[in-house]
C-alpha cells in the first residue's frame, strides 16, 4: 500500500464520507443521506480508491509506535502536544484526553463491505478486497480493544436511529477480532506481483495470521498463539541481514566500546549493529522480514522519524528519548547475560567530574544497544563525517534523559538533506519468532524449537546462543524471553501491552531520571491505567456508553 496512489479517488471517498458533517459522534458517522452511494460504487477504481483511504486511517505513521513506547519504561515522550504518551506515562491522563477512541477506519471498512458488490469488477479480486478491508477493520479493533477493553463491535453503518449502541465485552471483541483474521487469512494471497491492484505492500496471509498470533499472545491463548506463530514461520519469511560493512560504517571505532578476542569476533559484532539498524532503512524497504508496514514514496511522502528521534545538533527534536531503564536492559555481548547497573549517585558523579570511568557501562553490550541508542561518546560515521553523540543537558530540543535512538532513523536520507521517507515497520518477523518462543515457553517450557528461535534472533544481532543449562525451565526462560522481547522490539511499540499483560507495570513504571541523576519525569502508576478512559465528549453524544473503572 503506497500512501499517495490513486489520489483523486481516495479524495473523492473522503469528500463521501464527509460531506456537510460538522457534528463527529463516537463512530464517527457522517450523515448518511449525504451519501452518493449510486454514483460511487461504480468501478474497481471506485473500491480501490476506497480501500486505499482504509489503508490511510488505520496503519498508523511514525507515531503509532515510539509514542506507544513512550508510554512505557522504555522512553520518555517530553511534548505533551504531540501526544498523550506524556499525561499516560505520568499517570494523569483523565476522560478529557483522547487516547484513541477512533472508529474512522473501522466506519470506513464496513462501508466498503456493503457497497463493493455494486461495482463491476474481477470477482475474485473483489472478494480479495474485501478481505484486506476486514483485516483493516480487525486490525483498527485490535488497538481499540487493547486500550479500552470493551468496544461496541460495529460491522454496518449506522443510521442515526442506530448509532447509540453499547460497549460490547472484551471477550466478544477478542473472538470477533480473532475469527476475522482466521477467515481473511484464507482469502489473502502469501504476496503480490505488484503493479496497480496489485501493490506490494497491501495486507498478505502472513500479515493476517501475524496479527492473529499476537492478539491470541496478548490474551494469554498459548496454543493458539503457537499456531498461528507456526503458520508464519512456514510463509518463507526471514530474519535481514547484512554480510559486509561499506561506506562510513567502517570508519566507526567500536574497539573504544567492545573487547574483541580476534578479528572474525570484531566482525560479529559490527555486523550485528549493521544488520538490526538497516532492517529500518529505506534501501531495505520489503526486506524478508517485513510482514506489514506503512509505506511512504521516496521525496514524496514523508515520516518525522529522524526529527522526533534526533537530537537538536541533527536537525532534531528529541521528543521521544530512551529511559536509562531501556539502557540497562541491554545484556553483555560476550554472555549474553544482564549487565548490572551502575547507580545513578555514581554516573551522576562521574559525568560531572568527566572521569573516563563514566563510559565503562556502556562497553561490551549487545551490539542492538549501539544500533539503537545514542549515547555520551557514541560514534555515527554514516550520520555525520567523525560524528560522536555529547550532551550537556535538556531544553532545546535536546533529550531530558541524556540518551537519543538512533534506531528507526535512517541517516543515508539525513545525509542527502532529504525528511525522512523510510516504511514504517508495523509486523516484523521477529516479532512472530518472538510471539511463538513465548507461546510454546508457557505451554510446555523450553524446548528446542524455542531456543532455536531466541538464538536466530541472536545470531543475526552477533550475540551468543541461550545457556540451555542455565536457562532449562520454564521460569528461567520467561524472562529471558521477556528481556529479548524487550531490546529487540525496542520503540515498535509493542511494551505498552507487554508491561500490561505481563503485570508489572506497576513495579517498572517509576521515575525516570537523566544521566546527571535528574528527575526526568515523574511517574505515578495506578491500576485504572490498565486501560484508557472513554472520552467525555462521546460519552455526553453516546449515553449508552459507560466509563473505565477509576476515571
């Protein structure tokens, strides 16, 4: 799906569903004999059009993921203008923010479903349309049912007489999701050829059994977790990776950073930061391991990754900055184990005081820590010619934690004075390695297909394999998937529910401090934000609705 096809027949499905609205209810409906429905739904560029706007409304940007993090302990999101990432991690956000509510897409989805069999087109492709429209319509339920709970499950558009509906319980929601993509996955083709009605990029079979696997991950169904996860991995999708360094790469120095044995060992682990931080590029758009993303047209559309992740020296904005918790996660490259952390009195010292000591946390860690955060020395040829990351304080657009990402930004666009146009990355293969190693873990503990999949990650990152010795039962192995889980899909957006399914929100949510020991930002956790408050405003429209509990 490319963001920017057949734009007059996306505009002219937009001007359909918003023609004399003014009054936007909790479905979002327009008003419906507003509706040119006999003269629309003529031609497959009608439905085309129409589901390339579904496309649009319900694959989030840039923002669907790091501000998902930056509800977590992973970041800290410091513009409350930009998003609610601010208020929810704090733990202030009440019913007049909205966090999401958002039926858009969904509105959308069903309109599609009941008028495409009007348009005179390939049967089959019509069918496979359809398909992509429920799989966005699930998808767009997904995120709802993850920060609501209870949603009314709409699937036609709705007169006014019908538009006052009630919140439907979790349960059912869960089943409806899951059923949609069960079906849908049997419709959809494992890829496309491409060209027009046939983009590469458009929802495949993997994409919905993906999908599939996750929701059943999030809701605790290993089995069905395992299966679905079981089923990708049998789709020819594979873990991307590079063989060799070119260009600016090969000036950065990491023997400041990391004890290498012998040259070969070198070579691991610079292949490893490479391999994990050019998943994200633009150049390895449609790599083997992209499942689902949101696509954007070189020098035509845009994403603010390299200007929300930077810091201000880059042209950035540092609204979105690693926790010093994330920095700590990262284990040590030669063991592969936790590095314990340094305490924050003593690197406050020791940054003030300019003592070499200072750097020697960040030395022999996982080469995804130097592919993915910024930190004081850190260097970036490929950026900026002798590149190395300083900081001396917030403000400015500069970072309030004394770290910036660097993954998810692609500095070869940076370089050529371009905004950044790299696919948003929204399903990856190592999110589906990851969802079955959890899955078959808490169903009969490691095993090694289990390893097998934590150590594919690892490979590809230059890391060693699991200690099967060390890590032979279950409980052992659930946090160290939990820990993979972690670094690997760092600001992907997936510890939002992760800390939230898992339960330990309340025990990792706490203030997060800079590297000069810092308030940060301070951080309240309280159970109601297990879940997101309904908005007022649609709750005075929609007096059928009720509330979350502690809001």
């Amino acid at each position: 799906m490319k963001t920017n096809i057949n734009i007059k027949w996306m505009g002219a499905f937009m001007m359909l569903l918003t023609i004399v609205s003014c009054k936007k209810d909790f479905l979002n409906r327009p008003p419906q004999d507003q509706l040119s429905d006999a003269t629309f739904w003529k031609t497959e560029n009608d439905v085309f059009g129409a589901l390339n706007t579904i496309y649009s409304n319900t694959l989030g940007g840039e923002g669907a993921t790091i501000y998902d993090d930056a509800k977590t302990d992973n970041a800290y999101g410091q513009y409350p203008w930009e998003s609610t990432a601010t208020v929810i991690s704090s733990g202030d956000i009440n019913s007049s923010s909205d966090a999401g509510w958002d039926f858009t897409a969904i509105r959308s989805a069903n309109l599609l479903l009941e008028n495409a069999d009007k348009a005179t087109m390939d049967a089959t492709r019509k069918e496979r349309y359809k398909a992509e429209a429920r799989f966005l319509r699930a998808y767009s339920y997904l995120d709802l049912m993850n920060k609501f709970g209870d949603v009314p499950i709409i699937t036609k558009t709705l007169t006014i007489a019908e538009s006052d509906v009630k919140r439907d319980p979790k349960a059912q929601v869960y089943k409806f999701i899951t059923d949609e993509l069960d079906a849908v996955s049997k419709i959809l083709p494992v890829s496309y050829t491409g060209g027009k009605y046939n983009d590469k990029g458009r929802v495949t079979k993997g994409a919905a059994l993906a999908l599939k696997a996750r929701a059943h991950l999030y809701n605790g169904d290993w089995q069905q977790a395992s299966d679905a996860a079981q089923q990708v991995m049998g789709l020819g999708y594979g873990l991307f990776k590079v063989t060799t360094e070119t260009g600016d790469d090969l000036a950065d120095d990491y023997s400041k950073w990391a004890t290498f044995s012998d040259a070969a060992e070198e070579k691991k682990f610079r292949l490893g930061i490479r391999s994990y931080e050019e998943i994200f590029w633009a150049k390895n758009k449609q790599n083997s391991e992209v499942i689902l993303d949101r696509q954007y047209i070189a020098q035509k559309d845009v994403n603010y990754l390299n200007t929300y992740l930077l810091s201000s020296a880059l042209g950035g904005w540092s609204s979105v900055t690693p926790t010093q918790e994330l920095v700590d996660a990262y284990p040590n490259y030669k063991t592969g184990e936790p590095v314990a952390a340094t305490d924050p009195a003593v690197r406050a010292s020791l940054f003030k005081a300019n003592d070499p000591a200072f750097y020697n946390e960040y030395k022999n860690r996982d080469p995804r820590f130097y592919a993915s955060i910024l930190f004081v020395g850190s260097p970036w040829n490929t950026i900026e010619s002798d590149y190395t990351f300083s900081w001396n304080g917030g403000g400015n657009n500069n970072s309030s934690t004394g770290y910036n990402f660097r993954k998810l930004t692609d500095p070869e666009i940076y370089k050529a004075q371009l905004d950044n146009y790299s696919n948003i990355i929204l399903i990856r293969y190592a999110e589906v390695l990851l969802t079955y190693a959890e899955a078959q873990n808490e169903l009969s503990g490691p095993n090694p297909a289990v390893y097998k999949a934590i150590d594919d990650l690892r490979d590809r990152a230059g890391m060693p394999h699991v200690d099967q010795v060390k890590y032979a039962a279950k409980d052992t192995m659930r946090e160290l998937i939990r820990r993979e889980r972690r670094i690997e899909l760092a600001l992907e957006g997936q510890r939002y529910m992760d800390i939230r399914r898992w339960k330990i929100a309340p025990q990792v949510m706490k203030n997060t401090n800079d590297i000069k020991n810092n308030l940060a930002q301070k951080r309240v956790w309280t159970d109601k934000l297990y879940l997101m408050p309904i908005p007022q405003k649609q709750m005075d429209i929609s007096k059928n609705l009720t509330q979350n509990t502690g809001y």
